[in-house]
C-alpha cells in the first residue's frame, strides 16, 4: 500500500475509533442503577444519554418518581400503592419539593441541577428503560422504609 493510500485509510478510520472510543461514556452509572447493568447500556448505547444511580436519589425524589410509575402503570399491584402510601407518610419527607414533583414527572433529580428524564426517551426504548428504572425505584423505596 502506499503512503498516501495509507495515510487515507487512517483518516477514514478515525471518525470510527473516535466513535468506539466515547461509547462507554454513554454507559456510565448504568451499573449502579439496581441490577439494570449491561441490559440498560445497551439499550441506550449511542443515544448519547446515561442514567445515574438511583440509590443516590433523594427520598422524596424516590417517591415522587414511585408516584410516576404507578400511575402511568410502569408497576402494577399492590406492592407498589402500598409503598407509596407508607412512604407518602414517613416522618420527614417533604411532598412539596421541587424533588418530589420531578420524580411525579418522571425526572430523576440527580443534584447539581443534573436530572434524568424518561419522558425524553421515545418509543420502544422509553417503554423498556422506564419499567427498568421504575423496577430500580420500587427496591429503592423498599430500602427507605
């Protein structure tokens, strides 16, 4: 091969390594979000988005997104309307922060002015992440009471 074709092939080759090289970027806190791990990665692999922990959310961030996924029927069952309710009552928890109404919209609120939002997500994704995460907040809010 000659240089010069040589030195074509590398240039064509680095928007590729470039874009194999940020892809665990978009993966990052996927791991800590309650068992979601590499199942969740991929989903949102390339979607330039990553989900942080949800055992690093605020408690009345916690129950606000509860709220979320039982009324758009995310978790089904008594389980999750119990744990609401008792956490809607712990001592302490404050339903009217700005935390608690991001969680009833769907918004993770990471701190920092960082969120996460699963009305972003579209179509099939939005479908599989949310249940996902929904499923992460239920064994979080477990852990709360």
């Amino acid at each position: 091969m000659k240089k010069s074709n040589r030195f074509l092939a590398l240039l064509a080759a680095l928007p590729v390594a470039a874009a194999l090289s940020a892809a665990p970027v978009h993966a990052e806190g996927l791991g800590s979000l309650g068992g979601l791990g590499g199942d969740a990665s991929s989903l949102l692999s390339g979607s330039g988005m990553s989900m942080p922990s949800v055992s690093s959310l605020a408690p009345s961030n916690v129950t606000g997104l509860m709220s979320y996924c039982v009324q758009n029927n995310y978790l089904q069952g008594n389980t999750p309307s119990t744990l609401l309710s008792s956490l809607k009552q712990k001592a302490g928890l404050d339903t009217s922060s700005s935390q608690y109404s991001n969680g009833q919209n769907g918004i993770l609120d990471t701190g920092n002015g960082n969120t996460f939002s699963l009305s972003s997500l579209k179509g099939n994704i939005k479908q599989k992440v949310t249940t996902k995460v929904c499923k992460a907040v239920l064994k979080q809010g477990k852990s709360l009471l």
